[in-house]
C-alpha cells in the first residue's frame, strides 16, 4: 500500500499540474444534511474528474525509472480521459480500452485527448486481457484505474489539499469503485486526522465493497445495473480492499434516485455539474445515510462528466424524496 513518502512524492509531481480543486459549500444542502458539509470539488479537476491525478502521477513516476514508450489502460470513461490527458502531455502515446456501453460524451473526450479508443463488449470480451495484449504488442506499461499504488498515491494527493484547507473535519465520505479513490483518501487521512470517521458511498445495486466487507473477503457481484457507470466494478482492488477493511467506519448505500435528486439540486442550486457516479457520497449525507447530525463532513465530488441528453432525462426524472 501506498505511504506518507509516496504521497509526498505524488504531491512534487503533481504540483502545477493537477489544478488544486476548490471546496465548495451549500447553506440549504446543509440544512438538508443537518450537517455542515465541505465539498471537495474534483469534478473540476483537469479531464473533469479525480482520475487524473493517479493517472499522471503513474505514468510520471515510470518515466522516471525507465523510458516508456505508450501506455494502455481500460475504464468506462473518467479514467480513460485521466490517462489520455496525461500521456499527452508527457508526450507518451496512449491506447484506452473502453467498453461499448460506457457514455459517448466520455469516449469522445479520450479521443479527443488524443488517445486511441479500442471498444469491448462487457458480456463477452475481458478487458483485461484484451489490455494485457495490446501492452505484449505494443511494449506499453499498463496503467490500471484503481489497483496500484503510484494510482492510490496521486488521489491521495485530494484528502491532502482538503484537510489543509479544512483541518477540523469530523468526517469524510468517498465514492467507492474499485478503491483506488478511497484507498488513497484512507492512508492520508490516517496520517494527518487518525481519529477522523471515513466512510465509502456506493450503489446499492453494486454494493460489491459494502458485500466485501461483511464478508471479510473480496465478493464478486457480477449484476451491478446502475447509472453510476463509475462506480460499477465486480469487486474491490486486491490491493485497495486491505486498506478499506482497516479504514472505513462504513459504506453507505444509495438508490439511483437519490443520485439523480442530488445531482439536480447541485445543478440547480449551488451551479455545479456532477455525474452520477460523482455524487454518490453528496446523495449519502444529504439522504442521511450515517448520523452526522451536527458533524463537520468533507465530500467528494469525484467526477462532472456526464453526455447531456442522459443529464437532460436525469432532470426530467428527478424523484420527489
């Protein structure tokens, strides 16, 4: 697992590149929340999401230990633009396996990030294998989404920038996918604010860490069907799980619905743009997931790339919870 060092190390690569996102607050999510909630905004990261930070400090890091020729990596999308975007500019080719299903809005990014887009079907093709191969042919490094320590090490480098500019948190809640997100969040908050509660939000219909974590062993849940294309792994990471399991007071689960109904009111009330996926821990405290009550909760908002027709039905659907 990632350490202080390679946090630190993360931060000197990152500096002057990785935008250093806001905090945002809202008083009327607060008074809905019946907390005060600090919103760490990486949907305004570069490439719309978090997912930049950990692709370039990787890509950086392997630079600097052997010249690297391409890179190749698989996701549904906020990886994918992270990736495409760095390798760019370190003047790195970059080939991302995507499947067929992941939002146009997001292979059209990668693409237009300059990197190669090779599509996969979900149901019978294995992105890993198909990645694995194109890094035989092509003598790429691999630069996973989640499960990877230089990957942790650079999304750590969010819950470092939060807890300078907000110390005094009771809590942080971390939309969690494969882990690599919330792995990182963990090993830094338990550095600077031991004591601090840190919780994982995930779909309830792709409770696969929530699963994982009851279990006391990494579950597959193979029908994952939700919005939050991001958040829809099989399993936690073999690397990240461990961390998970030591850190995390709990996950706490959340419907589409919720999503959708929090994603509208930032949109609509505080002008910010978060995908589904990205709004996953807001639509946990704002949902009351945990007992905050009173509590000072940091957020984070990992992702805003979202195809706007599918924003369009999302406002038009918004439930009344």
């Amino acid at each position: 697992m990632p350490n202080w060092e390679d946090i630190e190390a993360a931060r000197k690569r990152l500096r002057g590149v990785a935008h250093r996102t806001p905090v945002l607050t809202s008083r009327q999510f607060d008074e809905a929340a019946g907390a005060t909630v600090f919103f760490k905004a990486e949907n305004l990261q570069r490439a719309g999401a978090f997912k930049f930070r950990g692709a370039y400090n990787k890509i950086k890091a392997e630079t600097e230990r052997r010249p690297v020729p391409a890179v190749v990596a698989f996701s549904s999308g906020n990886h994918a633009q992270g990736v495409a975007l760095a390798a760019r500019l370190l003047g790195i080719r970059a080939t991302v396996v995507m499947p067929t299903d992941a939002p146009q809005a997001k292979i059209d990014a990668t693409r237009g990030y300059g990197a190669e887009v090779v599509l996969y079907d979900r149901a019978t093709q294995s992105r890993d294998d198909l990645a694995e191969e194109i890094c035989r042919e092509r003598g790429a490094v691999l630069v996973p989404p989640f499960d990877d320590d230089l990957i942790m090490a650079g999304q750590a480098t969010g819950a470092v920038e939060l807890l300078e500019d907000v110390p005094d948190l009771d809590a942080i809640v971390v939309p969690v996918s494969g882990g690599g997100l919330l792995g990182g969040w963990a090993t830094a908050a338990r550095r600077l604010r031991p004591a601090m509660a840190i919780y994982g939000a995930e779909p309830e219909t792709a409770a696969d860490t929530k699963q994982s974590l009851a279990a006391g062993r990494r579950v597959e849940v193979k029908e994952n069907p939700t919005i939050a294309d991001g958040l829809r792994v099989t399993s936690p990471g073999k690397l990240t799980f461990p961390i998970l399991r030591e850190s995390l007071r709990d996950v706490l689960l959340v419907s589409d619905d919720e999503m959708i109904e929090t994603l509208t009111f930032m949109l609509e009330r505080m002008k910010v743009l978060v995908e589904p996926s990205g709004a996953a821990g807001a639509a946990a405290v704002r949902h009351r997931k945990a007992d905050f009550s009173g509590k000072r909760v940091g957020v984070v908002l990992s992702g805003g790339n979202v195809d706007l027709p599918r924003l369009a039905e999302y406002i038009a659907a918004r439930p009344s919870l």
